[in-house]
C-alpha cells in the first residue's frame, strides 16, 4: 500500500525525522487559508501515488494566498500519468542549502534489506547510478541483527558529507531504518534529505507498506482516506462577498446583493453548524481573494451561534493586513452576547438582512 507525501511525513514525524510545516488541501479556497494563515512563501504539492509530479509541473510555488488560489485551482485540474490530483499538500518555503537522497528497499536479488544514500538528492536516482555510479551508497544491514547508529554513521561518512553533518545524517539513515522495519515497508524514502536554515528536514516522503502485514497497521489504512469539505466556495464575477452558514441564506444574501444593484464575488456557505474555527477560516478566504471590495457576512444562528461568529470576526479582523469593510448581519441563538461583543470590538452590525445588503452596495459603489 502506497501512502501520500503527507501521511508519509506524518508517519516520519512521529518517528523523530523532521518535516516541513504544511497542511492539507483539498480545495483552492483552502489552499489559500493555509497560505494566509502562513503568512509566508508556500509550496504546493499535488498528492498522487507515482513519481515524476514535478517533472509534469505538479509542484509550484506561491507568494501570496492569492496566488496559491490560482495555482491550486490550476493543480487540482491536473492528471498526472493518469490519476487525477485531488488533494495538495501546503509547505512552508525552505531554503534548501543542500540535498541528499535516502532510501531503504528491499533488495530482491539479495534477499535482505538494502539503504541506498547519495550525496546529491533532488534528481532521479536511477539516472545519477548510470552516470555516476560511484556517488551512490549501498549497503546490506544483517536482517538478523540490530542496525546500530554507528553503522549509519559510517554511510554518512561515506556519502561524502562533511564532518559536521556526518552524525545528523547518520542519525536520520538509522531513524528511516527504523521506519522500515517498525511498519512493514517495501521502501522508506527521503528524497531529498534537505538541509536548511532550520537543519535536516524530508523535503518529502516516499512509504510504501507490505500489502499482507497490513491487518497489523489498521490506523495507517485510515490515513489514505479523504475528509468532507468544511466549506463550500465558488468565485463569482463581482466584487462582494457573500457568507452565509446555509446555502439557502446564501443564496437569499446574493439575491438580496443583486436586487440592490451589486455582483457578488463568491458563494461562501459556512454551513449550519459553523464553529468559531470556521468563521475565521471563511473571512481569511475572502479576504485573501483579490476582487472582493466588501464582505456581507449573513447569519441566522440556530446550531451556529452568535457569539462565535461574533470571536471569530474580532479575532480574524484583528490580524488581517488587508484592510476590507465587512457588512454583518447578525442573529439567533446568543445573539445579545454576539452584538455585543461586536459592539465592544466597534465593528457594526445590523439584524435586518435587507438593510445589510442594501448597506454592503453603497459601500462598495462608494469605493468605485
């Protein structure tokens, strides 16, 4: 069973091998909170379970959240090799001084493990064993014995790293032994091995378990499963956002934007549950997205509550570096502790739908 990139990393987190920051995204709206909330230079990585992505342009890089929207939204239309990308992974930026290649396998030939380990990672390992061969590390830990860290060392040494990486590099060949052995696998692969600002990190991940041992490892079965989306976003043509926890309230605020003479920008439904967490997730989204000029956030609390749209705003507001005005209707379940805490903060509201909507036009046709 091959695993993704991100649940490979998971599984090497856990095992003491670091990993970039970085964060699941199933959508380009999601892959633009990420970066937002990142507030730094991202890479995306189209999750698939064949190599040659970034040969096929299945890696880019973004700048800015409005940027990773558009290259996620490019990404998740790909099919590389012909399976079809559904899902990203979201990095951090790293600044890569140096990359290595490590790799635990099973030698068919020899009957027993094999660590193969090169001092230039980041390239195709079979093409760098053609043409320089003697860049490339074998070596045959005894099946029957215990692999100690000395001996990853000595691979280490023999990659050719220098003296003050040797230990590290070593430490990380003996900790994706481990891996191997602890859940089963036919390959445990880091390539590249980055070192950065930061130290050693996998820059990715290859883990591929035994089919037969996997009644062993039910939890890791799990990994590979695909979650539901928290929100659902569409981008329109105009330049209002529309967010509403329902999606018959956000169409009836789109409509109510529309028959006051305004285009809304997006189709944000928070759905009827929406939790503090994902009001903050939603106002990032819009607010990241470029075209918008003003926020309608439309709310009816009955199982979402007032309050917690009422945080969720103050705290998002608080942080955002684009500064866009937000039109809050506001009411239902705690609605007296949501108003109030947006009075406190002086953010205005309104508890009319129509006088909101009609509010939200004139504001955006005063910027024009």
């Amino acid at each position: 069973m091959k695993f993704f990139e991100h649940n490979a990393k998971k599984i090497f987190k856990k095992e003491g091998i670091a990993i970039l920051e970085g964060h699941v995204a199933y959508s380009p709206s999601e892959a633009m909170e990420i970066t937002s909330e990142m507030d730094e230079p991202v890479v995306l990585k189209s999750q698939v379970l064949i190599g040659g992505r970034g040969k096929a342009g299945g890696i880019k890089f973004a700048d800015d959240p409005g940027e990773a929207f558009s290259i996620a939204e490019e990404l998740l239309d790909m099919d590389i090799k012909g399976e079809k990308v559904k899902h990203l992974l979201v990095e951090k930026k790293a600044n890569i001084l140096q990359e290595f290649f490590v790799s635990v396998s099973i030698d068919r030939n020899e009957k027993k493990p094999v660590i193969i380990a090169s001092r230039e990672g980041g390239v195709e390992i079979e093409n760098l064993a053609i043409t320089n061969p003697e860049k490339i590390i074998k070596y045959y830990p005894n099946p029957l014995e215990e692999f100690l860290p000395y001996e990853a060392r000595e691979i280490a040494r023999k990659m050719g790293v220098s003296s003050d990486l040797i230990s590290p590099v070593g430490t990380i060949i003996w900790k994706l032994f481990n891996v191997f052995n602890k859940y089963d696998a036919e390959t445990a692969e880091i390539n590249p091995l980055a070192l950065t600002d930061e130290g050693l990190i996998a820059a990715d991940a290859k883990l591929e378990i035994e089919n037969d041992s996997l009644f062993r490892h039910p939890d890791l079965v799990e990994l590979n499963s695909f979650k539901k989306k928290e929100l659902d976003f569409v981008k329109l043509d105009g330049d209002i956002a529309v967010i509403g926890n329902g999606a018959g309230l956000t169409l009836t605020g789109m409509d109510m934007i529309k028959l006051n003479g305004g285009k809304p920008a997006t189709f944000l439904d928070i759905g009827g549950g929406a939790s503090e967490n994902t009001i903050k997730k939603a106002l990032n989204i819009v607010l990241n997205y470029p075209p918008v000029k003003v926020v309608f956030l439309n709310v009816l609390g009955g199982i979402t509550r007032a309050d917690d749209v009422a945080r969720g705003i103050i705290k998002v507001l608080e942080k955002s570096k684009r500064k866009v005005n937000i039109v809050i209707r506001l009411t239902g379940t705690n609605e007296e502790e949501g108003q109030r805490l947006l009075e406190e903060a002086g953010i205005p509201y309104d508890i009319s739908m129509e006088k909101a909507a009609k509010k939200a036009v004139e504001i955006c046709n005063s910027l024009k």
